[in-house]
C-alpha cells in the first residue's frame, strides 16, 4: 500500500493494520505529520501541531503492540480525528 492510499484508510482499517502488524504507529503518525506539514501553510487548518507527543504516543502504541497486548483504543488516531 503506497502512502497515499494509507492515509486515505479508514481509522477502523488502520487500527486492524496496526494489530496485525502490517503498518506501524510511528509509521502512521509521521505519515500524518508529513501531510499535515506540507498542508498546512495553504490550509491553515490546525491551530497546533503536537508533532513530538504524536509520534511519542505512536510509539507507547507500537510497544504495546509489540508485547502483544495492545488496546488500540486507549490511543487516538493522527490526522485531526478529536479523540
């Protein structure tokens, strides 16, 4: 799945990539980073930008799934979901 396609995927279908470890958290929340980066001078849309707890949160979330224990929905999507 190229990245364009990712991040066009449903908050439902990452979180089953993530558990079965097809796409990673920190993958996924750089991807978000990188767009909303590169969006937001025209877009002006976020009035903050939590870039480094993002991707700290990201990776709690991978550690998680790592140990195999991983309840994704303690953790919020990136991208401007409110969570």
């Amino acid at each position: 799945m190229n990245e364009t396609e990712l991040a066009y995927t449903s908050a439902v279908d990452l979180a089953a990539m993530i558990r079965k470890r097809d796409v990673s958290p920190v993958e996924v929340a750089e991807l978000f980073l990188t767009r909303i980066k590169a969006s937001q001078p025209a877009l002006n849309a976020f009035l903050a930008i939590a870039g480094e707890r993002a991707v700290a949160e990201a990776r709690a979330a991978e550690a998680m799934v790592m140990r195999g224990g991983a309840d994704l929905h303690v953790f919020c999507m990136p991208g401007g979901l409110a969570c």
